[in-house]
C-alpha cells in the first residue's frame, strides 16, 4: 500500500477516539431495527520485546456499511505512543504502536460494534442505484497475491463461459468454487491467499483466505469488481451452524475472511463459499457430501447473504504497516509485531501474546 494514500491522526501514550459522534442515538435505536451490538476488546502484550517494540492492529470497518457500524473506538499504549492510520480506499484504520525500550509493551483496543444481517434480493434490481466509478475500479485491480491475468483470466473465462449478466458470471464462479475447491484442516491460519500458485500447482485445497480470495481473484478477471473482506467470527451462529460460529467469548482464534462482489443493478453482493466449504469438513459429524441437506441449505444461502455473528476489519491488500522495516503483509487480519529481533509470528497468540474477546450487549 502506498504510503502517501495514507491519513495519520496524532496519538498519545494514552489515546482514546471515538469514531461515530451520533452513537448513543444509534445504541438507543439499534434493537428496534434489527441491529445487534457487540464490544469486542483486544490486548496485546509482547513478552520477548528487545530494543523498540512496534505493534499493529486492525480496526473494525471504516465508514458506514449495510451491515456494520462502529459507534466507539479506543486504544491505549501506556508507556508507548498509539496513533490510528487510515487508508479509506480500502476501509482500513491501523492502530500503530511504538514502545521504547525499557517499557512493557501492552496495548488494549476496544471497540463497540453494531451488526445486522445482511442479505441481497437478487430478484429485485435496485432502481436509481449509481455505482462510484473510482470504486469500482479499485476493485479490479491486480495485487501481488491477486493476479488477474495469465492462468486466472483463462479459468475465469473458462468457468464463465455462455454467462451473460454480472448475476450468471458471479454465481458460476461462486458454484466453480464450491465444486472444485476443498477445506484444508492442515492450513496455518486462514490462508496465504497465493492464487496463481493454487492454480497453478491445481492445490485447490486451503482455508478462508485461499478460497475467498480466489473467488476474488476469478471474479475481477472476469470483469466483476471484487473485494476480500477479512474480519473475526465474534458470536455462534443463530442458523443452527456450529462450525459457523464461536464457542465462547474468547475469539482470540477466530479470524474469518469474507468477499463481496459488486453486480450491476444490486450493488455489493455478499457470499461466502469458503464457509461452505467449512460446512462440508466441519460441521458435525464431519464430512458431510455435497448433496448433504445442511450443505445445501449453506450453499443456497451464502450465495447473496451473511449471517453477522461476524465483524469486518477491511479490505486491503499489500498492508505497509507504518514505521516497519519489513516487508507489507499480504493482509491485515491478525495483530502484527516486531521488535529489533524481527516480526513476531502472528498465528501464535499464545506466544506473541495477544487475546481478543466478545461479548453481546
């Protein structure tokens, strides 16, 4: 990500922002309207700091969406210095810490977020809908692990071919996907996100990170603006689904990676076949075949909507964390670290030392 796209605000040791200034009316409204809201706390302790310690963490969704709103925002880094960055292309606010040697480094994060489920009639074009070009056209664009060209523009191609509308081509890479795709149990984390090499390699095996992002991928070769949207799971699944949800308020390991495509006369369309892959493996007893009535159901169903017992973070690519003298991260979903020894290991939490918890207000 280019430095220069980013906006900084001025932080403090102890920094406190609070990001939506009609919250309480929001709060007072929100259970009227079908909105649930959570407060979802993060806390960062880095136990093997040596010399400066840096420390990254994503914030929930900048801006409004149909399905998310966050209405307050606060972070402290007691002996440190603690400042939000924002890239608005892509929705991402950083919370980028510094602590000098010497210095503990804790830093806290907590957020209250309003969600509500989010579902899209594709039986029903939105009328007067006008599309942001510049948008759009962001959503198309290459990325390093995003490529849009070579083996990913023949499959796409491929996959939907006698596709005429945005609805038909979405939807044949959507069920390409469910197919021929598989959840790896194996895979660290959710995923590289390494299409061509997926592709390539026909290792069409991984986990949210891989599969979603090759629907994106496919989807804006084939000429459909596409987007990741890498968040956390923050409660169970009111849908009956176990694997679809947490287990306890401790969401330390929850991390899930969602994607939206936009289709011309709807706008934003949400899906999901990686979780349908997820039903597949997961959902007890495990294993379920395709034909499987739950599966069904969860493939009919993440096709144009989500159930937001989830927050997202952003949808950003190619993350340059602010004051690192390493490389960007493909995305930003997990806490990130370094001290004068490196980046720390963000898949290990208990090492690195983080914790995220939710709870249902």
């Amino acid at each position: 990500m280019n430095r220069r796209d980013f906006l900084h605000s001025a932080g403090v040791a102890c920094s406190s922002l609070v990001l939506a200034k009609r919250a309480p009316l929001f709060a007072e409204t929100a259970a009227l309207s079908g909105w649930r809201t959570f407060d979802v706390t993060t806390r960062v302790e880095v136990l093997a700091s040596s010399g400066t310690t840096r420390v990254w963490l994503p914030t929930a969704l900048l801006g409004e969406s149909p399905y998310q709103r966050t209405l307050t925002n606060r972070f402290s880094a007691e002996g440190g210095t603690a400042r939000m960055v924002e890239s608005k292309a892509d929705a991402l606010g950083i919370i980028a810490a510094e602590f000098p040697a010497g210095v503990k480094p804790v830093l806290t994060h907590s957020s209250r977020i309003a969600t509500k489920d989010y579902v899209v009639d594709l039986l029903a074009p939105l009328t007067g809908h006008k599309a942001d070009v510049g948008e759009l056209h962001h959503f198309l664009r290459q990325t390093k692990l995003l490529p849009t060209d070579g083996i990913v523009k023949a499959t796409a191609d491929e996959i939907t071919r006698g596709a005429d509308t945005d609805v038909e081509k979405a939807r044949a890479i959507y069920e390409w996907i469910v197919e021929n795709t598989f959840r790896d149990p194996k895979t660290r984390g959710c995923g590289m996100g390494d299409i061509r090499f997926m592709l390539e390699s026909k290792d069409l095996g991984g986990k949210c990170a891989d599969l979603n992002a090759l629907y994106v991928a496919l989807a804006r070769a084939a000429g459909l603006p596409a987007r990741d949207v890498y968040g956390i799971r923050i409660e169970k699944s009111a849908l009956g689904y176990k694997s679809l949800g947490t287990a306890s308020e401790n969401v330390t390991k929850a991390q899930h990676c969602r994607a939206e495509v936009h289709l011309a006369g709807y706008g934003w369309v949400p899906v999901d076949p990686a979780d349908v892959r997820k039903v597949v493996l997961e959902e007890p007893p495990g294993n379920r075949p395709l034909d499987d009535d739950m599966v069904k159901q969860a493939r009919a169903r993440l096709f144009g909507s989500w159930e937001m017992n989830w927050i997202a973070y952003n949808f950003a690519h190619d993350v340059a964390l602010s004051g690192s003298s390493g490389a960007p991260v493909g995305f930003l979903m997990y806490p990130q670290a370094e001290t004068a020894d490196g980046r720390l290991d963000c898949l290990d939490p208990d090492n690195f030392k983080y914790e995220i918890t939710s709870e249902e207000i």
